[in-house]
C-alpha cells in the first residue's frame, strides 16, 4: 500500500508527534473504556525502543475552539500511563512556548500528551500556520489515528506534509483488516447493516451493492425498506420521505446481482422499553399500534444461513434495539454465530462502528472476531468507498 510504516522511518533520538485517537469515554472523570487507548500501545512502545520521544497529539471530544477545561487531556495522564508502563508527562499547550518547553524537557523512555488539539480553531479548519506551530515541535510524524482520519484537520492531514510522515502500527492494522474485508475480499462477502436510519447509510448500502455478494439489511432502517414495498410498520421508526430511495438500492443491488436480505418476521412490542410484552409477526402484519423493535427468529435463520455461506463478513450496526431486552436477541445470536465460524478458521469477519462494537461486547465475542475496529464515523466512510483524508495524506 502507498504508505511507510514505522521501520521505514529513521526515529533515534529523534521527536517523534504521534498522531492518537483517545477520544475515549469518560464518566466522573473515569475511562470507562480504554480500547483505543490500549490500541495505540504497540505504535508507542516500538518508538520508545527505537530511541524515538513520542509526542501525542490528539483531540477530545468537541470543543468547537475554546478552551474548555472539562474536554483537557490532562485527565487521561493515568490511562495513558497504565496502558503504556512508560512515565507521561503533560503540557497545558499543543503549540508554542508552553509545547516546546515541555518538549525540550522530555527524559528518555517518557511519553509527552500535548493538550487537546481542537482547544486551537486552527485545527479543524486545518489552518495552515497551526499545521506549521504543531510540525515545529517534531522530527517525524506518525498517525496512528484511523479513527480521526476521516477528518482533514492540521493534525491529521496538515501536518502529514510538512514532516517525514508514515502510518503507526494500529492505522497500518486498520487498513489491512479493511482491505481484507472489502478492498481485496475472499468470496463470498456478506455485509451486515443494521442502526437507527437510512438517511445516514444511504452512501453506504449504494457502495455495498456494488461489492458485496449478500447484504442484510436489519435495525430500524429495515423499516424503511419494508415500507418502500408497501407493508405496514405500525408506530415504529421510519423514514417514509426515502422510500424511492430503498426502491433504488433495492433495484440497483438486483442490477448488481448483489442478494438483499430484509427480515422475513418481526419482533414487535406496543412498548419500547426493557422486557415489554413482545410477539413475534411476519413482515407483513406488523400490527397498527406496534413498534418494530428487533427482527425474529426466521429472518435469524436467514442471517446465520448467510453467515454459514460466506468467506467474509462485513457488519456494522445493530439488527435491532440491542441495548434494550428481549429485543437484542438477534444481534445476539448473529453475534454468536459469525464468532463461531471465524473461530473455527472459515470466515473474515470485521466490525466496526461504537454500536456494533458495544453489541459483540456484550455477546462476548469481540475478542472471536478477526477485528474489530476502533472506529466510528471513519468505518462508515471507509465502508461507502470515500477515501480517507489522513489516509490520503500519508501517501
Ligand atoms: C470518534 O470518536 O469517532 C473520533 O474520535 C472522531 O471524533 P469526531 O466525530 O468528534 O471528529
Ligand atoms: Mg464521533
């Protein structure tokens, strides 16, 4: 692929800025979840012991371009530290006198954390001059944030071209696991859709019909599609206003040869909320007053059928209202299912995107799959065929 990697960059004694993505969860000042802080281990321990100082740039949350003290990476110093083994000092400033100072004072073996990238409006409008602040505190720049890279900011991409620049060892893992998955595939590929709405997957189910063999299509968003072919979805979610555009996918996947798999039955309640009274309908009696919540256990059967027929299995989104029972009974055992045909050796499976990662977790088979992505937005631009900005740059 068209970009360097760690061991083709000179890094002795040299300041090496490292891209990160840890915008991680935090509760009353608590990681509740330190993936994509583990995530970034291997990139910073092979700098350390090649006799690189790492220096993290890295956004948190959104502060729009203001100092907001609740959004500093200050907190994070403890995380970073348990998760790496190695000291980590902070500076209040990602730029500047404050940044450089701190620079100039990192001791061998440490880790520096800059502040909070987006407390500078400079970063998401990729200001030229902030790209330069940020590059004139390092030798080299590694970005290990595939997370971030769907977005163009001076840490991201601006940078990228002012330094010597390569991928760390978490963006390099990334992109192979997604080039396996979609870009250089084994047959036949399975793609798993699930969430909320149509309207933020339109480019993506496009893309997916022209690459994949089968295509589910579950969660909320098969509503939308039931709907378009003129059956009834009572009270539950649905984008009426897109039903041309289901009809269209629907009719370009038939184009395509690429098969849809739309639930055959529904699991509906009057209710949504934790163990309401549930039943099971087919796709077309879905009563006036219900809300579809989960698909049932034919269309289950569909699914793992799929599962059992592919080499490659793509998913992202919940099939249906997971985070609340019974309903999240399907993606369960969907869950179960792809975890135990990727444990056994006879299929790809990669996942991606917060919903669909806090799901495999709750089934228990994150750990089964053959990866699981840290990213979000990144994952869903990747999966509609977008080329990534701070990808790009590194090419
Ligand atoms: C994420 O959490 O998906 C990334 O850190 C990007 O964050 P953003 O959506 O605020 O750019
Ligand atoms: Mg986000």
């Amino acid at each position: 692929m068209g970009w360097k990697v760690l061991d083709d960059m000179e890094l002795a004694g040299r300041r090496v800025l490292v891209r990160v993505d840890i915008n991680v969860p935090v509760e009353d000042g608590r990681v509740t979840d330190p993936t994509r802080i583990e995530r970034i281990v291997p990139t910073l321990r092979d700098i350390l012991a090649a006799g690189g100082k790492p220096i993290l740039l890295a956004h948190f949350d959104r502060p729009k371009g203001k100092v907001v003290p609740e959004m500093s990476l200050g907190q994070l110093v403890p995380a970073l530290a348990a998760a790496t083994g190695a000291p980590v000092a902070f500076a209040r400033d990602c730029v500047g006198d404050i940044a450089a100072a701190a620079v100039a004072g990192m001791q061998p073996g440490q880790v520096l954390l800059l502040e909070n990238t987006r407390f500078h409006p400079g970063e998401e409008a990729n200001d030229p001059d902030f790209a330069r602040a940020l590059a004139a505190n390092g030798d080299v720049f590694v970005n290990d944030a595939f997370s971030a890279a769907h977005r163009a900011h001076a840490s991201t991409t601006g940078i990228a071209h002012l330094l010597p620049a390569c991928a760390g060892r978490l963006m390099a893992e990334e992109l192979s696991a997604l080039d396996r998955a979609l870009g250089n595939p084994e047959r036949p590929v399975l793609a798993i859709v699930g969430g909320a709405k149509v309207s933020t997957k339109i480019d993506l189910l496009r893309n997916l019909v022209g690459k994949v063999q089968s295509l589910v299509i579950g969660g909320g968003m098969a509503n939308t599609f039931l709907a378009a072919r003129g059956l009834p979805v009572g009270r539950s979610l649905c984008e009426h206003d897109l039903a041309d555009t289901a009809r269209a996918i629907l009719a370009e996947a038939e184009a395509q040869g690429c098969a849809i798999i739309l639930p055959a039955d529904l699991v509906v309640a009057r209710e949504f909320r934790a163990h309401a009274p549930a039943q099971v309908v087919a796709a077309d009696a879905c009563p006036d007053g219900a809300m579809i919540l989960d698909i049932g256990p034919v269309s289950v059967a569909h699914v793992t059928r799929a599962i059992a027929a592919a080499r490659t299995l793509v998913w992202n989104g919940p099939v249906g209202a997971f985070e609340t029972p019974p309903f999240d009974a399907a993606t369960m055992e969907i869950a179960r299912a792809a975890a135990a045909k990727t444990r056994a050796g006879r299929l790809v499976s990669v996942a991606g995107g917060g919903d669909t990662v806090a799901a495999l977790n709750a089934a228990g088979v994150a750990g089964d799959m053959t990866y699981v992505s840290t990213a979000g937005g990144a994952f869903l631009e990747w999966m509609e065929g977008k080329v990534l900005p701070g990808v790009a740059a590194l090419g």
